[in-house]
C-alpha cells in the first residue's frame, strides 16, 4: 500500500491568475464535436507515467456519454501543427468549473509549455463564467503539477491522505513506448 496525498485547489477570482506568457508556435483548439478517440489518445498518453487507469476500461460509447455533455469541454494545444497537451474542463452545479484533466505529452514535458497550458486552461474556465475554477493532483502526478498550480495563482483548500494499492511503475502511454 501506498501513501497518496490529494491536494484541492481553488482559484475564487479571475485577477488571482498569474499568467505565463504565449509561446511561439502554439495553438489552443476546442475539440468540438467530441471525438473519443482523441480524448482516450490524450488520456493514455500524458496519464500513462501517472498512474491514470480509472478510464482504461472505458468502451467508446462510455468515452462518448462523457464527453458529449454540454457542460463539458476539451481543449487541445498544438505545437508546430502537433498535438502538445489538453485539459478538460467541467461546469458543475451551482457555477464551479473543474479542471478535470490537464497534461502534456511526454516529449513537450520539460519546454515550458505547462505554464502557459494552465494559462490557458483557466482562462477557459473563467470564460464559462465560473463562480469557482478547481482541481486537484495528488503525488502520484507529474512532480511539478502542484507547482504550477500554485505558480498560477490556485490556493490549496483541503488535503487528504489515502493508503491505495499502487503498481511499482506506471504503465505508461503503451506497451514498449521507451523502447
């Protein structure tokens, strides 16, 4: 078993943002209509060293009912006409949006894209008119995920340490993918 704390953020003001510069290069597009399999390509690929495993059973259609919600967004970044990183972000009841997931892709870790997506990402939130923007992490995620959020101006709200079964090492985006 293992130890896995849970950081909650909130951000309870769009002036709280302390944004990271545009980068040259960079493009931010909505993925709209839902497309499941860009969802679960995103998913797999930026989770896959973070122990993300909850939605891998997930069929198409359950990948499709999630995201084709009204209250529900994805966001892709491109860098160069390539796909860069997403986040996903979901009104809730009573004016939150949560960041539901937010990430890069292995190979832009590391370029200073990660300031500038969650830049991006709460603006988007904000944007859908948000009352509050949150999310969590916890410490099975990227080592500078709790970082950058605070970086951008998130305030942790509540923490929780829970004992789970954790596999040695992540799976990884794929079967072979470090050669």
């Amino acid at each position: 078993m293992t130890d896995v704390i849970t950081h909650y953020l909130e951000m309870l003001d769009p002036r709280a943002l302390r944004p990271k510069p545009a980068i040259a290069e960079t493009a931010l597009v909505r993925v709209d209509p839902p497309m499941p399999e860009l969802n679960r390509f995103f998913y797999t690929t930026v989770g896959g060293d973070w122990h993300w495993m909850d939605r891998l059973p997930w069929t198409w259609q359950r990948w499709f009912d999630y995201l084709n919600r009204p209250e529900l967004q994805t966001w892709m970044l491109t860098t160069h006409g390539v796909p860069a990183g997403y986040f996903e972000l979901e009104a809730q009841p009573g004016g939150d949006v949560e960041i539901a997931y937010f990430g890069l892709l292995p190979r832009f870790v590391g370029k200073g894209l990660g300031g500038y997506l969650l830049t991006c990402t709460i603006e988007k939130a904000w944007a859908m008119n948000a009352r509050r923007v949150w999310v969590h992490t916890c410490s099975l995620d990227h080592p500078q995920a709790l970082a950058n959020y605070l970086a951008r101006g998130f305030t942790k709200y509540k923490e929780e340490t829970i004992q789970i079964d954790v596999a040695p090492q992540p799976i990884g985006p794929w079967l072979g993918a470090r050669g």
